[in-house]
C-alpha cells in the first residue's frame, strides 16, 4: 500500500494534496502474488495489478521508480474494461474489509449483514466519486462467504483488521450492472487503496 501510495502522491505530485483528504481514494491493487516464504524479495519480479476508475491514477504509476527509487517498474500492461459486458460474479482474491457502523468488523455473522454493508458502502462511493446519490441501493442477487477463518491483515502501526473472502453474484439491472462495474476499479468494502482489500 505504502509503494502504491508513494507511486501517486510524492512530492510535487499534482495528485499529493488528494491523499491527505478523508474521501475514498479510485483505485484499488491487488498483492504481489502468492510468497511461498512469506517475503518478497528484493531484485525479484513480481506483478501487482493496479485497477481504477480514473484514467490519471495509472498514467502515474509509470513514474513510480523515477519518484521514490523502491519500486521499480519493468513493464506495463493497459486494458479497459469493456462497458458492454455483463457481470455475472465477483470472487475476491484480497480479502474484503467490512467495517460495520460499531466499528467493528463484519466476520461470520449473517449474510444479510454483509450485503448491507456493501451496499452502504457502494452507496458512498457512487455519491463521493460520481456525484450520484442511490438511496436503497441492493445490487447483490446471491452472495457466499468462500474462505474457512476470517483473514487477519495488519494495517498501519500494527493495527489488526479482519477480513472475508466472497463470491458475489450482482443483479442483472442496468444499474446493478453500472455499479458492479464501477466497484470492479474500486473495489469492495473498505481499506481498498490503502491494502489492496
């Protein structure tokens, strides 16, 4: 997260004054791949990939090892995503972060309540990021928790937070639809740009 973040907001970046404001970030990245070890290693090439809703994010991660000389860059790869195909489901590789109004973490409770959450949660992003308010919004048809255990990830200063992994089935309405989409260069949940959740 910390590479990712120095990749858009060193200094003189015109994006610098973004990360100090309290609002959802638009992109979210995914972990370096599978460590057989449990550390990555200098020298060795690993791929992150990197999704957004803002076209300038990715143009800045070209400048990553120009900016802060950790990482490196060997090569990248551009795709859109095409506005014209259908979602039929999400399963989450990073662990999906819900945060519930109590501070507290969602983790084997019903489902119902994580469906809540992310619908809150997709509700927020759409006003904050796209100025469009959604009240009520419920794009989820069908949605299975994949993973055993509840994840434990560390955050800053050695702060714990729990995490699920899902597989989501979103509904086939345009606006469903719009939505899935819109969260696939976001991601779910929260703590998306800060750990890849």
């Amino acid at each position: 997260g910390k590479l990712v973040a120095k990749s858009f907001y060193y200094d003189g970046s015109e994006l610098q004054k973004e990360h100090y404001e309290h609002k959802f970030k638009p992109y979210v990245f995914s972990n370096m791949g599978y460590v057989k070890d449990r550390l990555y290693k200098a020298g060795k090439k690993y791929r992150l990939l990197l999704r957004t809703v803002d076209e300038k994010y990715a143009k800045y991660v070209k400048d990553a090892e120009d900016k802060n000389g950790i990482l490196r860059v060997a090569g990248k790869e551009k795709c859109f995503f095409s506005s014209e195909k259908r979602i039929k489901a999400l399963m989450s590789v990073n662990p999906i972060v819900l945060v519930k109004n109590d501070k507290k973490y969602f983790v084997d409770e019903d489902m119902s309540i994580a469906i809540k959450l992310l619908n809150q949660n997709a509700e927020k992003k759409m006003k904050t990021l796209l100025g469009e308010e959604i009240k009520n919004l419920d794009f989820i048809k069908a949605i299975k928790k994949i993973n055993k255990y509840p994840i434990v990830m560390r955050y800053k200063n050695g702060v714990k937070m729990i995490g699920n992994k899902f597989l989501i089935v979103p509904k086939e309405d345009e606006l469903s639809q719009k939505v899935v989409k819109f969260l696939y260069g976001l991601g779910l949940g929260n703590k998306n740009a800060s750990m890849g959740a």
